[in-house]
C-alpha cells in the first residue's frame, strides 16, 4: 500500500520529518610501563617489534591465535570476524619473535609483515612532528597537517570559545587521573531545550592519534562553516569532547607511542584502565580483563575511573536531548552499533542504527571512495564489555550510539601519517552529517509522543503504511486526539482493525 505525502489534512501543522532511517589486548611483555614503572625518563623502544596480518580459516586457527593472546605472546591491534574466516593484525615485540613464529609455523599459517619495523616508524613520527612545529602557527597553532599535544588541542577550544562566543561553550566536564581537565566544547545556535543533541568523543584510547584530529577537525568545520551546514548545525546542538583520555594521550606523545588505556596507577606492577572497558552497563561481562596488566583491563568497577565517569556524569545530568552518541576510535574503518558485550544482543531498533549507519559508509564512499563495514560490534569484531556506546545505548538511552573505527584498515594502523589526517577527518565530518541530517527534529524522549500519518487505501494497514509526521512532547499533542483512532500499534505487527478505503488517520505511539 502507498500513501501520499501529507495527504492527511490535520489540526497539527505536517511537519514532514521522514522515517528513515578492536578487540585488543596486550601485554607487559611489552615495553609499557612495568619494569619502569618509576623511571620516568624513558621512552619506549619497540626495536625489533613487528606488525603482522593473518587470516585465520579454521576453529583450531582462532584457538591458537587465542592462546597466544591469552599469554601475551601478541598485542592484537585488529581483528575483523567475517563469515567464514577472520582476519587479525597483531604485533609481536623482538623478544617473543622467536616462539611465535615457530608456533604460527607448526599451525601451519603464514602471517604477513604489515610493519616491518615498529621502532623506525615511530621515529618517524617523531621527526616529522619537530621539522612541522618549526612552522609558525595562526591564534591557536592548531592545524591538521600533524598531530598535536593536549596544550594545542586545548589552546584551539579556548580560542573557538572565546572567538565564537555566541555559539560556542567550553566547559571542564571532570578531571584525570593526573589532574588535567577533560573538555567539552558544545556549539549551539540557542533555541529550545527540546532541541536535538549529539554527543561525540575521541581519543578514549591513547594511540589513536587520528581521533582527537579529526574531532578538532568535525568542531572546526561546523563552526567555520556554519553557514554551508546550517541545516542541521541551526537545528542540532554538538556536545563534543575531543580528548577524553588526555593523559594516556600525553603518555603516547612522551613515553610509549602504543599506550592505550588511562594512567591509573594500579597496586600491581602495570598502570592503567582501558576506559572503554570501564562503563557500568553490562560492565564485566565478556571481552574485558582483571588483569591489571591486560590491554583491555576493565578496572576495579564499572565507572571507577574519572574519566569514564566525567562522561557518564555530564550526559546523566545533561537536560539535552540527545539523539546521537558517536565515540571515534580507530582503526579498522567501522560504523559500530551496540550490544558488544555479549553475542546476539541487539537493541530492538537495530534496523535503525543498520540503516543509519549504511548511509553514513555510502556518503563516505561517495566522498573519498573509502570503504566502511557496518555492523553490530560483537558480530564485526569480538565481544567486549563496558564499552561507552554500550552505555550510552543501553543505560542513557541515546538512540543513534556507534564506535566508529576510522582509517585506516591496517597498512599503518595507529601510525596513520598525518598527510592522511585531513582526508581521514573529513570522512569522520561526513558521518557526523549524515547523524545529524537524521536526528535533526527527532524530539522523541521519555514522555514525548510520535505522530503518525497515514492516508489509508486499503482496509488493512501495516506499520509500514505510515509517515511519520512529527515526535513533540506528550503535552502538546492534545489536538491529535480527536483524530486518534485505534489503539496504539504493537511494533513489527499488521493492524487488525477495519478501515474504509481512503480514511486518513492519525495516530500516536506512545
Ligand atoms: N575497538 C573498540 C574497543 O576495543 C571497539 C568497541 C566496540 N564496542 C563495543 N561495545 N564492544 O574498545
Ligand atoms: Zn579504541
């Protein structure tokens, strides 16, 4: 059955809003922090340590991978299921060289060198980073030929807040475990307090150097260009932090390029929580450790760490309407959407976030020709618990919430070259587009109520049959009433009711 647009006529104005739609872990075998826990000058040295792809086809394949995993013989960096078989990228330090590859040998599986040599590209990075700094930089000196340090990316929100006043607000939404503050910049034309929200963060993970720069990037952009985006950027507030782990990310810059997780300081001998193991939803279940060492350790409690908990907190006690929670990471280049913590745990409007989440990876295939694999975490990597858009889904209730891994998909990893930053942070602003063009309007919240239009050609109705004409609070949906006629439908089920051909209803899920 078809129906015309607007073809109902209602008391209500026909606002037409359209129904559309890393598993990692490590070790301390690796030169992190153990045995150095107090010798502060060092900088890691990854001599010797080398990237490798492997595919595994069989059962016994991903048993032995697992093992290796398990006693910290690898630091897994990717791993991609598909059907049939998987694909992993891990990187091995010099010392266990040796014993896995003659393990890899006798399962009788080649793994590929990605990156032949981890400590030469780190220090390529490194000398790239000082020839550029040289440069003299505009006001804030942040720009996105290279990656910059917390100060920069700090003097960048302030200068934002200070020369856009009108629409931008910097807030400290909580502090590190070092005592740094963790920023939220938010940019917002004004307007109701029903206005849709969107909540984005990066850099939750030290390594992924690319995230913050392309979140600096997204803020940039809106702001700068309001004017060329002002569709959605006059309709939706952005609640944005960029840096959420700033001492891990500190960390990454001074001592350990591969840093991942905070600073905690643990009693054992290794520092550190991996904050996206570390939110209270399902905290604990699967894919997470209580090994303080483990790359993916979960810490003492779900939000025992503040900065899983400046998140938590500022959301909670948020009276936005947020619609949207895209947290970045990289790399992989994946639209995730929940449940990760467990095996077959969808939310009811999966098909939402699938469909969001397709036109976002075909809007960024149109724009650059790069590739994103959409899917449910758990189904496209591994299981994993207390992961923040798990929390955002399931405890705060945010509708759109996705991981969203950016590039690349393995050739550099977390050593993206910063040549790559811009074209890699417009691919993340495309994304935020397509959100934001999706949310834009959408007022549904606890009490708030859809209106459903349908002009009715046949004498049964299916849910399908009807346009959504506008969510508004339950208290100003009082004209609707009278043109409210069958009860409220139950989702996914046929309407049982009679209707003469050509009725034209309204009506109201609650
Ligand atoms: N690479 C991310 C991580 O390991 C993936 C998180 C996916 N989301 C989830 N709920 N498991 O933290
Ligand atoms: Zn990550």
């Amino acid at each position: 059955m078809r129906f015309e647009p607007s073809a109902c006529a209602t008391d209500e104005p026909a606002n037409t809003t359209p129904v559309t739609e890393e598993n990692e872990s490590f070790t301390e075998n690796f030169p992190t922090d153990g045995e150095n826990k107090n010798v502060e000058e060092q900088y890691a040295d990854y001599s010797g340590a080398q990237v490798f792809s492997v595919k595994l086809k069989s059962s016994e394949h991903k048993r032995m991978f697992q093992q290796l995993e398990d006693r910290e013989l690898i630091d897994v960096w990717l791993h991609k299921r598909s059907k049939k078989r998987s694909r992993a990228e891990f990187m091995v330090l010099r010392e266990n060289m040796q014993e896995v590859l003659s393990l890899f040998y006798e399962a009788d599986i080649q793994p590929k060198i990605v990156i032949p040599n981890m400590q030469r590209l780190i220090e390529k990075e490194k000398k790239a980073e000082t020839l550029t700094n040289s440069t003299l930089r505009s006001g804030h000196g942040m720009n996105w030929n290279e990656y910059h340090r917390y100060s920069t990316i700090h003097s960048f929100l302030l200068h934002y807040a200070n020369a856009y006043p009108d629409i931008c607000t910097l807030k400290t939404i909580g502090k590190t475990v070092e005592n740094r503050d963790i920023q939220m910049l938010k940019i917002s034309s004004g307007g109701n307090e029903n206005k849709t929200a969107i909540f984005i963060d990066g850099g939750m993970h030290a390594r992924e150097w690319i995230t913050p720069a392309a979140v600096t990037y997204i803020i940039k952009e809106l702001v700068d260009n309001r004017a060329k985006y002002r569709s959605f950027v006059d309709d939706v507030d952005f609640h944005i932090v960029p840096l959420v782990n700033v001492d891990g990310y500190e960390y990454s810059h001074t001592r350990d390029r591969l840093w991942r997780k905070n600073r905690a300081d643990l009693w054992g001998p290794c520092n550190g929580v991996d904050l996206n193991r570390n939110f209270g939803y399902k905290w604990g279940t699967s894919g997470s450790s209580f090994i303080g060492c483990s790359q993916i350790y979960r810490g003492s409690a779900g939000f025992s760490e503040p900065e899983s908990k400046a998140i938590r907190d500022y959301i909670m006690e948020s009276t936005a309407n947020f619609q949207a929670y895209l947290s970045f990471h990289s790399y992989g280049q994946l639209i995730l959407y929940p449940y990760g913590y467990a095996n077959n745990e969808l939310p009811s409007d999966a098909d939402d976030l699938k469909r969001l989440g397709n036109a976002a990876a075909s809007a960024v295939r149109k724009l650059s020709k790069t590739r994103y694999t959409v899917g449910n975490s758990a189904e496209v990597l591994y299981r994993s618990s207390g992961a923040s858009d798990d929390w955002a889904k399931g405890e705060a209730g945010i509708k759109y919430s996705y991981v969203i891994e950016l590039s690349d998909t393995g050739k550099y990893g977390f050593m993206l070259p910063e040549r790559l930053i811009k074209p890699t942070a417009a691919d993340a602003l495309e994304i935020v587009k397509v959100v934001a063009d999706e949310v834009m309007g959408l007022y549904e919240k606890k009490g708030l109520t859809m209106i459903l239009e349908a002009k009715l050609n046949a004498s049964k109705i299916l849910e399908d049959d009807f346009r959504l004409v506008e969510r508004r609070p339950r208290s100003e949906s009082r004209g609707v009433a009278s043109h409210w006629r069958p009860p409220p439908l139950s989702p996914g089920r046929s309407h049982p009711l009679v209707w003469p051909p050509g009725s034209c209803v309204v009506m109201r899920l609650a």
